[in-house]
C-alpha cells in the first residue's frame, strides 16, 4: 500500500509550498506541487500608470526584487522605446548579478547545507567535517558566509539605493550615480566578497576553478585540494557519497532568456532553449495553462499577453495557485542549470553529459553562475565613467505592449503588459518558480519539480531527506509562484 507524505510547508523558503508524494515499497510513485496562497499582483496592476510596475511589481518578493525592477524597466523600455546611456547597462547589470550572487549564496549556506548535517549521513567520510562547517546559523563556513553575505548587501546599497525594492531601476537608467568614491568603495567591498570565495569556498583563485572545464579536471581538483581543502571539496565530496548525482532528474529541457543587456545590444548570458540540442527561443510560443491551477477561463492556455487571472477557489481537480507555463507545451526546467547549459559551460555541460540533471548537477550550476557573476562584475565596475550620464530623460509616451524578459536567481524571469490610452490594461508576470514549481496542465504533464520526485527511492519514509534535497536543488519561492 502507497504511503501519503505531505510536506506542509517545506521549511527554509520564501512563500509557501505544499508537497505531497506517494510512496510506495520505498519509491516516489506520484508527486504534487502546490502553492497554497492567492497573492493577486497581476489584478493590482490593472487600471494604473505603467510607470507603477517599477515600484509595485519588485513588492512581489522580498529576495528577488531587483529581477523584478529590470524586468519591468525592461517592459516599459520597450513600450517607450527608451534608450539608456552606457554606465546604466553597467549598473543594472551589478543590481542584478549582486542579487543574484547574493541569492547563491544564501541558498547554499542557508537553505540547503543545513540538511547535509542530518544524522542519515553519519557513515559518510566528510560528516564530522560537514556539521562542523555546516551546522545551521553556528557552523563555521555559515558565520563566514553570514559576513560576505553583508559585504554583497553593502554593494547592492551603493549601485541600487537600498534593497529589497529599490526605486533607482529606470527604464531610461538608473537614478543611482557612482563619483570616484562609491566606486573605489565598491571595488573593494566586492574585493573583500572574492577573498571569502578564494579563501573558504575554494581555497584556490577565482580564476583556477574557473578554467575547470571537465569533471575529470574537477576530480583531479578535488584530489589536489584534500578534504581539509573547502567547502567546495567538502560539498563535492557528500555529493558523490551520498548519491546527488543520482537524484533529482528534470525534464532534460532547459530555457534561458539571456540577462545582463550589454550597449552593444548582445548578453551576457545567451537565451535560447535547450531540448537536446539549442535551438533559438521565441517567447510567443509560451502559454501557462490553468488545468490544475485555481484559475477559470474559457481556454485552457494562454499567452501572458493575452493572460487572464480569474481565481476560483472551489475548482474542481485544481491543486494549486500557480499557473503551469510551457513552452511549445512543453515542461521545461528554468534556473542557474539551464543558463548554464545553454552558455554552454563547458564543467557543466561535461557533467551534464556525464550524470544528467540531478541535485548535484544542478548545486553546481549554481555555485559555478555564482563564481563567474562575480568575476564579471569586477569587469562591470571598470567600465562605469562617473563623469558621463547614468540617466535620459524618459517619455511619457506609451505604445500598445511591453515585454521586459530576464534571468533571476531562479530563472527565467517574464513581465508582459498591454498599455491602452496609458494606462495598464493587462499585467501577467511569469516567474521562475512558476515554471520548476508548477502543477499538472489540462494534459496531466507534471511540472519539473513533480517530474524530479517521481521514481526516487526513499530510504526512510519517517525521514525523506531526499525528497527535502530535490525540491531544494531548485531553490523555490512560492511568494513569486502565485504572486
Ligand atoms: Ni521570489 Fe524570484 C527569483 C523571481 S521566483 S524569488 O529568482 O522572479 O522564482
Ligand atoms: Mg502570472
């Protein structure tokens, strides 16, 4: 006979969630996803000025505000056809990767090490090691990380204002300036957040892990490092002892809308869709569907721009607040792991070939994005002139639709808005745990995260701490899922 596990709600993340699994001799044999709050943000929007969407829409979260503030600049950027001076790509991109960083960060230390210190793992050669680093708010590596973590909020307070919620994200710029000063302080204070990766993370240069391009390199990187080495060696040996490579299997497609906008018109990171191969990706081909979700509409799947949000709370079969975005109807898995791929990293994609996505494939994508963003963004702060503009002046002109994309911390990030005598006449919004958190469609396909859990084994169904590590790989935040 199955066994009914409800974890509710699964502790340590922004929003609520409720999961529910089967169990049967041991194995997952059916998951559900559920995002158990009605937040209404899309039907706030309606009816207001565009320019709202700056200050109302980074409210929908208090860990992802600044994706939120780009990817609404970047919507009325394109309804206003507005241009930005030089030093405000810069800018926007150090409030975004800052964020980022920042989210990396604490997902690691705070939110996933934690349940690496459970007595399950007692046999394991790095235990001792992992408790002493790891035990939550008192190991040594997390009071470490407490204090660079304080080091990436002083620099978000220097580009963008303050965080969450800054109001200096413009579709025209950013209000916040750098002088000589800020910036030489800047430097420094991201500096002094390298030292801690360098030093306790790695234990080598940023820039020695970064030329790792296979996992037999990264293997050898390990042997070379010892266990008295890192974090990293430390995390990279529980994976392999503990099975990480093993679990947690998406859907094997991936998608990324590219992020951080550089002058000349390119990203740093690509977009496109990876099914297989990449292939170019074209945002009209996204629908979310409301086949599970408390929603009712006369159609089963929409476009955002046409996007309807109607709550109905008593639906039949529904289970969740969340909406199930697809892409050519197709379940896709969002994050620092389809970025990664689709940036064609070459550790990443060689461990992608090698054992598939799992939670260590996709932990690793998130700690590799996190050493590379903050390399890059040592070269973003070289190219800000202090002596030239940071903001245009903006119209007041609004054409008919806007589409701001992005990549938060958890994905791909989508505002779309259809403007009508100036004011918001349609606001949809489709978030990153919108796609890896969602329900069921009207055709039974699971979401990511339901696709990832079924087949686990379970060793102890009183203690599902496997279950507790698949849905933490990718990172979740229910406030941004039903927003
Ligand atoms: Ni609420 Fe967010 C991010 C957005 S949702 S945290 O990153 O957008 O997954
Ligand atoms: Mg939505």
């Amino acid at each position: 006979m199955a066994t009914l596990i409800a974890i509710d709600p699964f502790n340590r993340i922004e929003g609520d969630l409720r999961v529910e699994i089967e169990v049967e001799d041991n194995t997952v044999i059916f998951a559900k996803s559920s995002g158990i709050m009605f937040r209404g943000f899309e039907r706030i929007m309606s009816g207001r000025s565009p320019m709202d969407a700056l200050v109302i829409t980074p409210r929908i979260c208090g860990i992802c505000s600044g994706s939120h503030g780009v990817a609404a600049s970047k919507a009325l950027a394109l309804a206003q056809s507005a241009e930005m001076p030089e030093n405000a790509y810069y800018m926007k991109n150090l409030i975004l990767g800052i964020e980022v960083v920042m989210s990396h960060l604490s997902h690691f230390y705070l939110l996933f090490a934690p349940d690496l210190t459970s007595q399950r793992y007692k046999g394991l050669s790095v235990y001792e090691k992992v408790n002493h680093r790891f035990t939550a708010m008192k190991g040594s590596s997390v009071v470490m990380a407490l204090n660079a973590r304080q080091s990436a909020l002083e620099i978000m307070g220097l580009v963008g204002g303050k965080w969450p919620n800054s109001l200096a994200i413009h579709p025209t710029g950013t209000t916040s300036t750098m002088n000589l000063s800020t910036l030489t302080r800047t430097i420094g204070i991201l500096k002094e957040f390298q030292d801690f990766l360098e030093k306790r993370f790695l234990n080598c240069s940023l820039s020695e892990w970064l030329d790792i391009d296979s996992f037999d390199k990264l293997l050898k990187w390990q042997e070379k490092s010892g266990h008295n080495g890192s974090d990293m060696v430390l995390f990279l040996t529980m994976c392999l002892e503990a099975g990480f490579d093993r679990i947690g299997k998406g859907p094997n497609r991936y998608m990324s809308y590219g992020a951080y906008d550089l002058p000349d018109g390119s990203t740093w990171l690509p977009s496109g869709f990876f099914e297989k191969r990449l292939h170019t990706l074209d945002q009209a081909l996204i629908k979310e569907h409301i086949g599970a979700s408390y929603f009712r509409d006369a159609v089963e799947a929409r476009h955002p721009l046409e996007g309807v949000t109607a709550p109905l709370v008593d639906k039949s079969g529904a289970y969740s607040w969340a909406k199930a975005p697809r892409y050519e109807g197709k379940t896709v898995e969002v994050g620092p792991l389809a970025r990664m791929i689709i940036a064609d990293d070459p550790l990443l994609t060689d461990m992608i070939q090698q054992m598939d996505s799992s939670v260590m494939t996709r932990m690793f994508a998130r700690l590799r994005e996190m050493c590379r963003l903050t390399k890059e963004m040592s070269l973003w702060l070289e190219k800000i002139n202090p002596a030239e503009p940071f903001y245009a002046s903006p119209s007041s002109r609004f054409s008919a639709t806007g589409i701001g994309l992005t990549e938060a911390a958890r994905g791909s990030l989508g505002h779309w808005m259809k403007i009508s005598s100036n004011l918001i006449e349609n606001y949809q919004v489709v978030t990153p745990s919108a796609w890896n958190m969602s329900p069921r469609d009207e055709r039974g396909q699971p979401g990511p995260v339901e696709q990832a859990l079924t087949g686990t084994h379970v060793a102890d169904t009183k203690d599902p701490v496997e279950v507790n590590h698949i849905i933490r790989s990718f990172d979740p935040c229910m406030s941004c899922t039903v927003h």
